[in-house]
C-alpha cells in the first residue's frame, strides 16, 4: 500500500498557474503508475492526466491537454501535476492514485488515493 499526500492547490486567478504535487510514501513508488482526477461539487471524479512508473508514458484528458502537465520525480517519491491556464469559475477537489498496474483513465484502475487538494478559481 502507498500513502499519498497532495498539496498546492489553492485560489489562483484565472489564466493563473499551480503546482500540484503528490508524496508518496514507500521505496516502490516507481513500479506504480499515477493519476490525477478532480471531483466539482455535485460530480462525479473524472480523470485528468495519468503517467506511468517511468514517466515514459502520460495522457490527459482532452480539455487539459496544452494546459497541463503531469511528471514525476522518484527519487524524490513525489508526483506532480502543473496547471497553467486555469480557467474561470473552476472549484475542484484534485485526487492523486497510485495504480499497481498501468497508467489508465479509469478511477477504478488506482488502488490507493490521497486525501485530496483543492483548486479554486478566482478573480
């Protein structure tokens, strides 16, 4: 089991950028794929981007894509998500999992979740 931690979100105005980042616990954190997904109120979790143990492989979801990237640095057992472009009236939750096997779009693919970090923004 791996135990994430997200931090980084915060109110950011729009065409703003943030930083997410995602600590994971545990000296395996390469052998697991990472996703991101956000949660608005009212919604289901809907995947944003995903990368794989090496970082050889990302995708993203349509609408983020050119806006946001995801990396990782595993010496460091630390995943990251960068959104630039925030768009106005955006309020989400953004969850880091961590999936034992491949970097898939499916929240059902990723085993262990952190507690999440909020997004909002804002002028």
């Amino acid at each position: 089991q791996v135990q994430l931690v997200e931090s980084g979100g915060g109110l950011v105005q729009p065409g703003g950028s943030l930083r997410l980042s995602c600590a994971a616990s545990g000296r395996t954190f390469s052998s697991y794929a990472m996703g991101w997904f956000r949660q608005a109120p009212g919604k289901e979790r809907e995947f944003v981007a995903t990368i794989s143990g090496t970082g050889s492989y990302k995708d993203y979801t349509d609408s983020v894509k050119g806006r946001f990237t995801i990396y990782r640095d595993n010496a460091k057992n630390t995943g990251y998500l960068q959104l630039s472009s925030l768009q106005p009236g955006v309020w989400a939750v953004y969850y880091c999992g961590a999936a034992v096997g491949a970097a898939v779009r499916t929240s059902t693919g990723y085993r262990d979740w952190g507690q999440g970090t909020q997004v909002t923004v804002s002028s």
